[in-house]
C-alpha cells in the first residue's frame, strides 16, 4: 500500500523489555508507527522493522491538548467528552541498534531496552 507517491507503508513490531512482539503499528517511517504507539500511552518504545534486523528505539508521551479552532467536527465532537482537549503524542527518537539473530528470543535481552542519552546534542557548525 502506498500512502503518498515513493512512500510505502512499512511494518514495525512493538517488542517487550522481554523481547516479545506484542503488537504491530504500521507508518511509512519509523516515527509513524512509534506516534501511533506512544498515543496508546507507551513511554519506552522500541520497534523492529519486519523483515528487517533492525531495532528503533524512540521515548515517547501523550498529552491533553485544547482542540485547535480549524479541527474537523468529528476531532471536535470527540473532545467534548474530554472538556474540549484532546490526546497529542511526542516522541523522540533515542537511537537504532542491529539484532544479530532474525528470532527475537535467540537475541540478548539488554537490546530490548532502551539505551541511556549521551546527553549531547547535534548543533550547527
């Protein structure tokens, strides 16, 4: 399926600090699929990309916002029930790592958590 022009929709899995697949969140990018997963109210999130080796991992958080005056009716009508606010996820991604194995389980477990910041940000030269 493609959403716009050159950009297909890909697959991510949601893994457990377990390293269970405990759902699937479908974006074209990596991001998408982590929004989707934080406005479920998932702080720690780290996706595998299906058919991939790689790991994403992303810290993410939902807040109540006022409705913007420009909203479709329906986002309108739905925030009524919540005194005109409605749920906004953010997330930032932390980083990326490679599994070693395909088969979550044959993996170690410490990829399945998420990795400390460095603390240290990207500037403008």
């Amino acid at each position: 399926m493609v959403a716009k022009e050159g950009r297909e929709k890909r697959n991510f899995g949601l893994v457990s600090e377990k390293g269970e697949e405990v759902g699937t969140f479908t974006g074209a990018q990596p991001r998408d699929a982590a929004l989707k997963v934080a406005n479920r109210g998932v702080a720690n999130i780290v996706l595998r990309e299906k058919g991939t080796k790689k790991l994403h991992y992303f810290v993410g958080k939902r807040e109540l916002v006022a409705v913007p005056k420009n909203a479709p009716a329906w986002i309108q009508a739905a925030a009524k029930d919540n005194k005109g606010k409605i749920y906004k996820a953010n997330v930032e991604k932390i980083g990326t790592a490679q599994l070693k194995y395909v088969k979550l389980d044959r993996n170690e477990k410490s990829l399945f958590k998420i990795p400390k910041k460095d603390g240290k940000k990207k500037g403008k030269k």
